[in-house]
C-alpha cells in the first residue's frame, strides 16, 4: 500500500537518505565488529541491556512500547516479558517515560523525528505502510500527506523499501536457544533477518520470540 514507484527527490536526497536508512540497520554489524577484539561474538547479557538502553532512549523521546521495541530492533512481546520480569527495566522504562511527559516532548500522533525513525525501520524490515504507522503512532493519512509534499521524506521512504527489498533492513534480536525453532526460511524478501548471540542471560534464556505480526 502506497509503495514508492520511484524516488521523487533529488539523487543527493536519495543519498542521503539511503546513508539514513543504511545506518540505521548497521547496528548489529557495528556490534559484531566490536566485539571481534574480544574474541567472540556479543554476549546475550550484553545484548539485552544494550537493547533495553534502546528501548529507555526510545521512551525518553515520547514513544510507547510498540514504537520503542521497533527502535531496540526487538519484537513487542518481548519488550513486554522483559518489563514484567525485570522490576528495575520497568521502574527505569517508567522514569523514561516521565521524563518525557515532563519535558512535552510525546508525540501524541504528531509526526517527530524520533516517530520517523520508527517508520523507516519498520519499513525495512518489511512492514506495510499502514502497519510502520502504527508502529510509529502516525495517522497513516498524516504519514502518506508527509511522503506526498516532503522530497526527503519520499527518498527516506524509497531508500528503506529498497533495504527491504534487497534484506538489509533492520534486525530482531533472536537468542541462540531459539534457532532449532525457526520455521522453514521463507522467501529473503518475507523474511525477518536476526542476530545470533553468545546465550547467557537466564532473564530470556527457554523462551524464544516470534516476530509480531502487524
């Protein structure tokens, strides 16, 4: 629905924007280079926490849950077994979640930088217009307005279809545990990517996530 046919913006726009786009799914290759110097891949502990501060930074710019767990490239259901296990990531998620009430800055459907940002990674993992919406807590009518009059938006838009499209969107996480419980791996074009990572953390470990479906 509403799918870009062609960017509409100027090639330095869509440079730009594919750079954007780019970034945000680097990520967990960022991650993984870092860790190299240690000799092993990330640990789950490590991820963990590391994709909770996402989800606070997420909260702290005024966005719910649903959009925060876009941000820390998690499932939902996850972001809400953590919350219910995890006493002091709920107490912080809360005081994160005050401090953006206290500062106005929640969205409240207006359309923000942090909101955009949700979009676009949800688009490039393979989200429908409609649904990256959601995510983002956008009226869809707001957020097809933005991509008509906005060159950059429209090039945004592209650059992260374009990701989707060729599987460089953004990742879930996906502990080691849960790899013998993947389904029969669908087309590249349907199928979320994941990241594996070194299992220690007992917070999440028995128990594997399943992308959500919007």
């Amino acid at each position: 629905m509403y799918e870009a046919e062609e960017p509409r913006g100027t090639s330095e726009a869509a440079d730009t924007a594919a750079w954007v786009v780019g970034w945000l799914g680097a990520r967990d290759e960022v991650e993984r280079r870092l860790s190299e110097p240690l000799g092993g891949p990330t640990s789950q502990r490590d991820d963990t926490v590391a994709r909770m501060a996402d989800a606070l930074q997420a909260t702290a710019h005024g966005l719910d849950h649903d959009a925060a767990a876009v941000w820390a490239g998690i499932p939902s259901r996850m972001l809400r077994s953590w919350l219910s296990m995890d006493p002091a990531f709920a107490a912080a998620m809360a005081a994160a979640a005050a401090l953006a009430q206290a500062h106005g800055v929640r969205p409240r459907h207006r359309i923000t930088p942090a909101t955009i940002r949700v979009a676009l990674s949800a688009i490039a993992r393979g989200d429908t217009w409609p649904a990256a919406a959601k995510s983002a807590g956008i009226p869809v009518r707001r957020f097809r307005e933005l991509w008509q009059a906005s060159p950059a938006m429209a090039a945004l838009v592209d650059a992260a279809q374009r990701a989707r499209r060729s599987g460089r969107g953004t990742q879930h996480f996906l502990p080691t545990v849960s790899r013998r419980r993947r389904p029969r791996r669908p087309a590249a074009a349907d199928r979320p990517s994941y990241r594996l990572v070194q299992r220690d953390d007992p917070m999440i470990s028995g128990s594997a996530p399943e992308r959500d479906q919007d």
